[in-house]
C-alpha cells in the first residue's frame, strides 16, 4: 500500500527559513558612513585621552583615588568618536558622571554591596539624568562601580564623587575640548543658528514647502525615543538631504553659470555722493566693495543710506538724502563721507563653483538680496541676485 506524499509540506519549512533568513539579515551591522581618517582621528583621541588623564590624575593626587575607572573608556568614546552628540557635551560628562556616583556611593552605603543595591542604584542613576538633563551612558556603569567596584573603591565614600570619577571626567572633557578643536571637529557641538525673524507670524520662505521644524517636533514627540543627534542637528541633515536632492535634479549649475559678471563695484574711500550717483544710473541696488586686489570687503546697498540717512520717514526724504550725500569739507567729524563708513560687513559671498541650490537659504531665510561671487584666489568675478537664483532655478525645473 503506497502513501501519497503530504501537499505542502515543504511550504511551511520554506517559510521559515525565509523567515529566519529576513531574521538574520535585519541583525547585520549598520554599514558607518566614515573614512578612514576620521576613525583614525577618533583612535589617536581615545589614545591621549585616557593616556593624560591617567598621568594626570596620579600626579596630582598620587592615590588610588587619582587612577581611572573603567567607564571613562566609554566616556572617551562618546567624547572623541561621536562629539557632536547630545550624550557626549560637557553637560552630560561632568553632571551624568559625578550625579551617577553620588547615587551609587548612597545605595552602597544603604543596602550593601548586593545585587538589589546594584539594580537600585542603575535606576536610580538614570532618573536623576534625565531630571537633569545629563544623560550619558556611562553613568550607568559608573552607578555599578560604586556598588560593586570591591573595598578599594568603596573605602572612598562619597570622595569617589570627587576623585576618580568627578577628577577623570573633567581632566577627559579637557583633552577633548583641545583635540577635537584642534581636529576641526568643533566643540563643544553648537547648535546652528535659527534664521532671523520677518517680522511676521508666518514661516521663513523655505519652510513653507516641504516639512518644517513644527512638522520634526511632532514627529520626534511620536517617536518618543532618545535620539543620539540633537533636533536641529536633524532638522540640518534633513535640510542637507533636500538639496542634495535638488542638486541630482537640476544638475550640476553653479553660481559662475547664473551669476552676473559686467560689475559696477566701489571701494573704501569711494564717496558717497558718488558711490549713490552709481546706484542711480547704472539702476541697481547694490554695490560690491572691493580692495585694490578686487577682494570683496563690504557690500553697499540703498538701506544702508537709508538706515545711516534716517530715511526711514517720508517726511523731509529728499531734504535728508541730500544733506546726507553732501560733503561736509571736514577732517573730523561724525558724519559720514565715504563708503567704507556705511557699508555692510563682512558680507556673505559664494564660490564660483558654488551649487546654486545652497544659495537658496541665504537669499530668502537670510533675506540677502545680493551675493558677490568670488573665484580660487578670493577676487571678485560676479554677483547673484534672487532674481537669477528665480530664472535659474525656473529653467532647470523646465529642463530636469
């Protein structure tokens, strides 16, 4: 008697091995988007970190409570490899540390050396973080040392507060405010500027289209996670993402393709009386300020007559042009005469080869209205206005 093989039994062992498969794929390590120099910078600042640290701490204490513990190696992570996160700025590092002691030493000192003081104090330590808003992970593993770090460690007390972990981490955040500055990887991180205000309730122009920063705020609050990159850091990388979108779609279109180049241009002592005859006849707005090697150092434009002539009042207009315009026949005085007394500087340029995308939030968050243009060697070669920014990004949306 012969038995029909069962249908479908192979299907449900191929589903789980499919299964098993996506499983194990999903756990794979995030590929880090970082060359080699930069892991190399991290490892060099690790090194000297806890390096000085360590020679420190023994030379001006010369005990036991100079010598490092075991958690400024995962401080000296989050301080040299990642010191542009939230979890790594002298905040988190002095207050995280010491805070995660304090309460470590307290629950020693209370329940023992046991594993429910241990869990207490783990808690304990990163409530109090948060409250403060210091949260830095090895605080965590600091809270443990306190309570099982042996008789040498808990013979301090509460003087473990102050040395080693209080001493380590300020003596750490030291070496990493001099590496990393001298690294060129700023810190501690600032966040970036907000553009200014327009005197309105509404949006910044290129928040209008697109998310805005109301839009991250709702996002992240949903998410309700600890993210390890500050919100405007976000905000900025999104906004970065966008452009480099922009970018692929428009091509590659640079300041020196749009830009202006037939410039009426003044310098420093350029009187005023002529440098506003210029803006008249030539029916333009502004003028490029440059040296005698054409290097930009300022930028005229009719408010900055207006704002020095007190025009901002139709009332007596062309009484206070004039007088403001006219030269005193003085040496000395507080009126100004020439140029280089009204003009605005320093003043944001572009480089020739300049992604015309990256100017659109200086001509309409900043609300500049005119960008000199300068080549390699610094020299004035051009000027963009927003309306060539308009005609140009207008033709690569027809042609993209």
């Amino acid at each position: 008697m012969s038995v029909a093989p069962r249908k479908g039994g192979r299907a449900p062992r191929g589903r789980l091995a499919k299964a098993l498969r996506e499983t194990l794929r999903s756990l794979r390590p995030v590929r880090q988007e970082v060359d080699r120099g930069e892991r190399l910078r991290a490892a060099c600042g690790a090194l000297l970190g806890i390096l000085l640290t360590g020679l420190a701490g023994h030379a001006l204490l010369g005990t036991d409570a100079g010598v490092l513990i075991a958690p400024m190696g995962a401080s000296a992570v989050l301080l040299f490899a990642l010191p542009a996160s939230p979890l790594a700025q002298p905040w988190p590092i002095l207050a995280g540390n010491t805070v995660s002691a304090l309460i470590g030493v307290s629950c020693a000192l209370v329940l023992g050396s046991t594993p429910l003081a241990a869990a207490v104090a783990m808690a304990g330590a990163l409530v109090a973080m948060f409250a403060l808003r210091c949260l830095h992970p090895p605080g965590g593993a600091i809270a443990l040392s306190a309570v099982l770090g042996g008789p040498a460690l808990q013979a301090l007390g509460y003087g473990f507060v102050l040395a080693p972990v209080g001493l380590n981490s300020l003596l750490l955040l030291c070496v990493a405010l001099a590496f990393n500055n001298a690294t060129r990887r700023p810190y501690p991180h600032r966040q970036p500027p907000s553009a200014p205000g327009h005197g309105t309730g509404d949006a910044a122009p290129n928040e209008r289209l697109g998310f805005t920063r109301a839009d991250l705020d709702a996002v992240l609050r949903q998410y309700n996670q600890v993210l390890d990159v500050s919100r405007d850091d976000l905000d900025a990388l999104f906004c970065q993402t966008e452009m480099q979108a922009y970018r692929r779609r428009f091509g590659e279109i640079t300041c020196g393709d749009i830009m202006s180049r037939d410039l009426v241009t003044v310098e420093y002592g350029t009187g005023l009386e002529d440098a506003w005859a210029l803006l008249r006849d030539h029916r333009i707005k502004a003028l490029p300020v440059v040296d005698r090697a054409r290097r930009v150092i300022g930028i005229l434009t009719m408010v900055d007559f207006m704002k020095h002539a007190g025009l901002g009042r139709h009332e007596g207009f062309e009484h206070k042009l004039r007088a403001f315009l006219r030269r005193s026949g003085r040496t000395h005085g507080d009126k100004p005469e020439v140029v280089g007394q009204i003009m605005t500087a320093p003043v944001q340029t572009a480089g020739v080869d300049r992604h015309i995308v990256e100017l659109v939030p200086l001509l309409s968050d900043l609300g500049l209205h005119h960008i000199p243009v300068i080549d390699h060697e610094r020299r004035l070669v051009g000027i963009v206005t927003q309306s060539d920014l308009v005609a140009a990004l207008y033709r690569g949306r027809l042609t993209g």
